[in-house]
C-alpha cells in the first residue's frame, strides 16, 4: 500500500523527532532516572497508548480531507516542512537542551505511570503535529486507500519511536552520567538530530510548489 522509499521517509523522520528533546522524552527519561528503568518503560507504555489515539483519530479523517479539500493536503506538506525547520533549529541553536537533563520526582504507582504516560503524549503538540502534518508528506492519494496508508506510516511511526524509547529509557542513567561528564559529545547529540531533520526539512518543503502547481 505505501512505497519502501514512504516507509524509509516515514522511519527517519520519526527516528530524528524521537531523539529530538520534547515533552515524552523528557517524563520518559526523568521516570527512569529519577525512579528506575522498570518506572520508565511502564510509562513508555502509556505513551504508545497515546499514539494509537491519534494515528486512529487522524486517520479516520485523512480520506475525506484529501478527497473533499484537496488544497489542505498541500497546506499539511507545508505546515510539516516548517515544523520540522523549527525542531532543528531547536536542536541546533546555541543553549539547546540535551535529552538526558534529570529531574527531581516522587515514586509514583505503575498505573499511575501509564495514565501519566498517556496523558503527556495526548497533549504532546509534537505529537499532534506528527500525525496531522507529517505523516500526510508521505501519503500518495494516487495509490489510493489513503486511510490504509496513514494506519500503515501510523505503525512504522510508532515501531521506531518504541524502539528508540525503549533502548533510551533503559540506558537513561548511564548515558546522564556520561553526557555530564563530556558537555562535548551532548553537544554533538544535538547537532547531529538538528542537522538530519534540517535535510528532511529541505525535501519536503521543496515538494510543495510541485503540489501547489499539480
């Protein structure tokens, strides 16, 4: 149903946004390293959660926008091309913040964990962004079943966002500690992340006169 080249777009885009810092990554590394790994993957889980709350919610209305306002789909490539510039200029500008910053938080109950979890993803505007601006750049109408394609890019997406958690959650603390001790290589972090969602940026923003004038 999507291209392999959609679903590579789609896995390095969300491989950039989820080593980019934003509000996820943050409670997600904070739990673990403020509670422990068992604490962060708990809440992990609550975070997936969120994104299938959005990848139906969004999908469900992909088809009908596409098909009834078509000028939307361009103004979504646009939107999505400008987001993705701003996440790394985030990343790239001077005083940026690194992903492992430790916070100071009391013990919380695992269900406590997972509704946080939820509820941090579901008011995450990163979050938001990423299933009604960029997950379209890599849906083709022309291929038809464009609500099967978002459901498809939906489960790459969050495939490589869990994984990518996951392995960070379980070396949160690790990787604080060794981040603290070379300020150079947090900053070498962050350049790389701004640098390769600054390249995705470019390429898709050049994509939308082509719509516009298609």
């Amino acid at each position: 149903m999507i291209s392999s080249a959609a679903a590579g777009g789609m896995a390095l885009v969300e491989l950039g946004m989820a080593l980019t810092p934003g509000p996820n990554m943050v409670y997600l590394v904070s739990r673990s390293v403020s509670q422990d790994r068992v604490a962060g993957l708990v809440s992990l889980v609550g975070t997936a959660a969120g994104f299938l709350v959005y990848m139906t919610l969004a999908n469900v209305g992909l088809a009908v926008v596409f098909v009834a306002v078509p000028w939307l789909y361009i103004g979504f490539k646009a939107v999505g091309a400008a987001y993705l510039a701003f996440l790394a200029w985030q990343a790239l500008r001077q005083g940026g913040r690194g992903l492992f910053e430790p916070r100071s938080l009391q013990r919380d109950s695992h269900w406590r964990l997972l509704r946080m979890g939820l509820i941090t993803n579901l008011l995450n505007p990163k979050v938001a962004i990423l299933y009604l601006a960029l997950i379209p750049q890599f849906i083709d109408p022309a291929r038809g079943h464009t609500t099967a394609q978002g459901f498809t890019l939906g489960a790459v997406q969050i495939a490589v966002g869990l994984t990518v958690n996951a392995l960070i959650v379980l070396a949160a603390g690790s990787i604080a500690s060794l981040l603290k001790s070379r300020p150079a290589w947090a900053k070498w972090q962050r350049w790389t992340t701004g640098s390769l969602l600054g390249v995705v940026a470019i390429a898709l923003a050049r994509e939308v006169p082509a719509r516009a004038r298609a």
